[in-house]
C-alpha cells in the first residue's frame, strides 16, 4: 500500500488566503488595533506566524554549539547550575549557610559581601572554609582586587588546584556608578589589567567581570534595553582591556553577564538567545576566534516585578521566569525568594526558591535538552526582533560615546526612565496586570508597617524600584487610616450585566483594600436603599445595564447623594451626560486610570 503523506487531501492555504479571511471575519475594523500588538520594547507580534516567516533568518541551519551561538554553546545537554544567592554579615554564620546549602542540592553560591573593601584574608578563609572550592561554583557579588588576592592565597594555602576553582568576581565598578552612583576608577584598564594578571595563570577559569544587566529591568527598562545597555558596557570594558594589551580572546572568557528574568516568557527565552548572537558578531569585530565567541549568562528572577500583597503569587512568577531563563540557554540561575524584594528572606523562602530550581532540573528535565524554542515561528521571529531593536540601540549609544559617556550624558538614564513611566501607566490602567496587586486583589489581606525598600532615582542613579509599589502604598494608607471604607454593590436590572459590573467594581475597589459588600440584586430602589442604610457605607456603586442607568441611577442618586458617594458602574454613552447633569460625578469601567482614580476615592474620604 502506498503511502500517503498527512494532510494531502487538504490543499494547501497561502498567507494571502489566510488574510483575506481574517480582513472579512473583521468586518471592517481595523486589523492594526484589533489584532497586531506592541510590547514595551516596541516590538510589533502579529495574530500568527508562519513558515514563511522564516525566511531570511540567516542563523536557523546552525546547530548548537556552533558560532553566532544562537542555540548555546552547549552540545550534549542543556545543565545550568542551581545557585542561591544571600547576605554575609557573619563571616562563619555564612560559611555554616553554605555549607548547609550545598548539601541541599545547591551547585553555585553567590556571596553578597556586606562591606567589600574592607574584607580581610582571615574573614574570607572563614567564608570558604566549609566549601569545596573546587566543586561548588564561587561568586561575589561585588568583588574587587582584594577578594580576588584573598582567594587566590587561599586556594594555594590549601593546595586547590585552581585550574578546577570556577566562579566570577563580577567587578563591574560602571555597573556601580549607574546603580549606587560611585565613582569608578580613574584607570580602569589598569584595574582591569592588575584583575587579569592575578587571575590568567592561578584561575584561568573564573570571571572577573559581571555585565550587571539586571539594574536596567529593576529600573523598570525592557529587555531590549537590558541587552543593549549590557553589551555597550561589555565593550567598553572590552576596549579597556585591548587598550591595556590584553588579548581579546582571552579577556572576552573573563566576562561573565548577569541578566534579569522578567514575566513575558516567551520574550525572555528570545531575549538570551538574540543576546548570544549579538555578543558573538561583536567579539568577532574586535577579531576573536569564532570558537572563542561564547557569552556565559547567569539569570536571576527579576525584581521589578514582585509584589507584597498577595506574595505567594511571586512563587508562581518566579517559576516561569526560572524556566524561561532555563530554556534561553542560561548557564546559571538563582531563583530569588519569595520576599527577597521587601525583606531578608527566611529559611522557607530561600527552601522554596532553591527548591524550585531542584524541581526543574531533577523532576521536570529542564537540563537535558538544548535550545528547545528552535524553529518556532514565533519564537524565532521574536529573537530577530530583539536583534534588531537591540542592535539598533546598542549602535545609537556607541555612537554617544558608549555606555559610560552616554550614561553621564543622561541619555541611558533617560532612556530607561521613559520606558518605565510607559510601564507604571500600564500597571495603572491594568493593561499590565499585578496579580494580587492592581487587579484580583486579596480581600482578606492586610500588612503591618511594609517598608518600602526601593531607592529613588538621582541625577547620577537609575532608580530602583517595584512596579507595585504606588498600589501598595495606596492600600497601605487605608490600612494605616484605621478605617475600612465600605462599598456597596447596588445591583440592579439585567442579571448578567448587574453581576459582571458588580465583580468588576469589587476588584476595582479592593485594590486600594477596602470592604466590598455585594449583593444579589434588588427589585426596587426601595429595597436597595434600606439595605444600603444598615451599613452606612461610605461608596455606592450602582451597578446595571447602559439601557437601564438612565431609568435607575437618577432616584437612587436622590436619595443617597448627601449620605454618600455613588458611583456609576461603566460609562452609558446615551445617559452619561443626562447622569451628570444631575450631579453624578463618578464612573469606573476598563478605560479609566486605576490608580488616579482611587487616589482621589482617598482624597475624598480623608485618607491620608
């Protein structure tokens, strides 16, 4: 019997057919507004991709393994390393905490150093001193020329062989003038140079510098500015160590490039792809061997987007992000922990952070394969998307100076600051959405004295900050108020439109905490004001159907205007100019600011 390949008896259906369709299902509105979106990197994704959407896409025929590295340097697996990061404020409390870590399935431990120029031989031997430096992966934060001595004497005190020692310093003092505002070296090729002649012979495989890209998302920037802004600053690195006679095929296996992790999946998994390709064709100009073209990633969940209200929805954030990271081709991760963002962390969110990455990799596999998103056509035109926003921007600031000119200049800052001005308004207007924050918000939930840990931006500085902290503070100040406004849900008419309103201004309204009384739904405006009466609450929200407010919301209002505040459930077209005619001054529905709405709520209520 012959065979007959799947699909024959179907004829084949073109792109044009395919639109043709979509134009006439339409009906005459406009495809741009109706199906084509824009992210906050400014990257168009259309309703569906196809296999002609491949085409011209130069890299897809090369394997892993292979230059421009699009699908990792990787060939036979996809393994990253299970890190955790944490304080030292106690040189031998932490070693004990290391210790305890590894033997919890920890591979790679990230030491933040409280007060890093001051550290002594002594303090850092007690540090490593539970640690088999040449199993476990050894990273500093913040390191500098005096921890990198310090570890290299030790691993000769102990007789380490030091070719088997791996980890990064991530000395990145342009990192540190865009973050905390210090001043970096005067020479930094010279500082650079002192790194690489310490480290070349005793620790031929440990990083020394640390692309911080991550400051740039927790300043609210996108990932196309993540990696834009972290290769303008690699190669301003890079240009001091040629300048300072070092090869650069050797000092390009000297960095190492710390991203963020943020919530768009699919965008994350293109992101660290586009960012292998991007690095390699730039090493390739500054004449490193193909083979020698590999960018080494650490991943770590982003901050920006973590909240304190309901805060084990971030559990659930920090999953995906771990698994985007994870299927980009990222050779480490750390998974932060649950209440990283606006606390020091407790022995169960570090557990379930680091547990989470044990079930990754040991219960769902994610270490045995390699670039899995290779040939999706959405995927693939997404990583070519970022490729060329990327590139676009990265050339825009080499053409300013580079990054540390460009920085001093304020066109980075700038930059950053627009997009994120972009993306507080989004989360305002819920077409960003917080779970738990500014839109499904936990009734039942309250929080005692939160402290912000955000840090305001300077002229010098990118501001770090979450994107729900205006939400947080808002609902901070009615718990701090001593009084719970109570909203009413005058429900009336059409069942399904009065339950609909009806859920959507309870949600609307428990953002900022308040109590939200509902209702079935009232035959008269009697019977609803008598209810309305035995709760005295300080909102009423009337909630029907547009053909029904113009009949309904007049003789409720009359009887409720100077007792307390009503509020229309949507915006009636036909009515809404009649409604404010007679003093109705209050409509929420899905186009409205979020935020600045209930601000003024506050405002009229006396909360401060």
């Amino acid at each position: 019997m012959p065979e007959k390949k799947l699909f024959s008896d179907f004829s084949p259906v073109s792109t044009e057919l395919w639109e043709e369709k979509i134009h006439t299902d339409l009906k005459g509105a406009d495809y741009e507004r109706k199906l084509i979106t824009k992210t906050i990197e400014n990257i168009r994704l259309k309703p569906y991709y196809r296999l002609s959407d491949l085409e011209g896409l130069e890299y897809l025929q090369v394997p892993p393994g292979q230059f421009p590295y699009v699908r990792t340097h990787r060939t036979k697996n996809g393994n990253f390393l299970i890190r955790q990061d944490f304080l030292v404020t106690d040189f031998s409390t932490s070693a004990e905490k290391a210790k305890v870590l590894i033997s919890k399935g920890v591979e790679s431990i990230g030491f933040d150093l409280k007060d890093k120029k001051n550290i002594r031989y002594e303090d850092l031997k007690t540090l490593l001193s539970k640690i088999h430096i040449e199993k476990t992966e050894i990273n500093f934060l913040h390191g500098n020329k005096e921890i990198l001595s310090h570890l290299i004497r030790y691993a000769e005190e102990i007789q380490a062989n030091t070719k088997k020692i791996n980890g990064s310093l991530n000395f990145d003092p342009i990192g540190e003038m865009a973050s905390e505002g210090s001043t970096p070296p005067e020479n930094i090729a010279e500082e650079i140079q002192t790194l690489f002649a310490l480290s070349q012979e005793q620790l031929p495989h440990f990083k020394l510098l640390g692309i911080s890209g991550y400051h740039f998302r927790n300043a609210g920037g996108s990932a196309v500015q993540e990696l834009a802004f972290s290769l303008s600053q690699a190669v301003d690195y890079l240009e001091a160590a040629t300048d300072a006679g070092i090869n650069a095929s050797d000092f390009a296996s000297k960095i190492k490039f710390n991203f963020a992790a943020g919530s768009n999946y699919f965008m994350e998994i293109a992101k660290m792809r586009a960012a292998r390709l991007l690095w390699a064709n730039i090493l390739k100009t500054f004449g490193v061997e193909e083979e020698h073209c590999r960018m080494y990633v650490h991943s770590s969940t982003c901050d920006w987007n973590k909240t304190a209200y309901d805060m084990y929805v971030n559990v659930l954030r920090t999953t995906t992000e771990g698994m985007s990271a994870i299927l980009g081709g990222a050779d480490s991760l750390t998974i932060n922990p649950l209440d990283s963002a606006l606390r020091s962390p407790d022995d169960f969110s570090e557990r379930i952070a680091r547990n989470i990455q044990i079930l990754l990799k040991e219960e769902s596999g994610f270490d045995k394969i390699i670039d899995p998103a290779a040939g999706s056509y959405y995927i693939e035109n997404l990583t070519d998307s970022i490729i060329e926003n990327s590139w676009s921007l990265f050339l825009e600031t080499e053409k300013n100076g580079g990054f540390t000119d460009s920085f001093h200049k304020g066109n980075i800052k700038s930059s950053i600051e627009t997009v994120a001005q972009k993306r507080d308004l989004y989360i305002a207007q819920r077409r960003e959405i917080l779970l738990g924050t500014n839109q499904y918000a936990n009734l039942n939930e309250e929080i005692k004295d939160l402290e912000l840990k955000s840090t305001p931006a300077t002229d010098k500085t990118l501001r770090k900050y979450r994107g729900g902290e205006a939400f947080e503070t808002l609902r901070q100040s009615t718990e701090k108020s001593g009084k719970r406004p109570k909203v009413f849900m005058f429900t009336m008419g059409n069942l399904a439109m009065r339950k609909a309103r009806a859920g959507f201004s309870a949600n609307f309204f428990a953002c900022a905490g308040y109590e939200i009384i509902d209702n079935l739904g009232f035959a008269t405006v009697e019977e609803g004001v008598k209810a309305w009466e035995k709760t005295q609450a300080e909102i009423v929200v009337i909630c029907s159907s547009d053909d029904e407010y113009a009949e309904i919301a007049p003789p409720i209002f009359e009887q409720l205007k100077d007792k307390t505040i009503v509020v229309i459930a949507g915006y009636p077209k036909n009515s809404v100019e009649m409604l404010q005619q007679i003093g109705i001054k209050h409509f929420i529905h899905v186009k409205v600011n979020v935020l600045d709405t209930l601000q003024n709520f506050q405002k009229e209520l006396n909360i401060q």
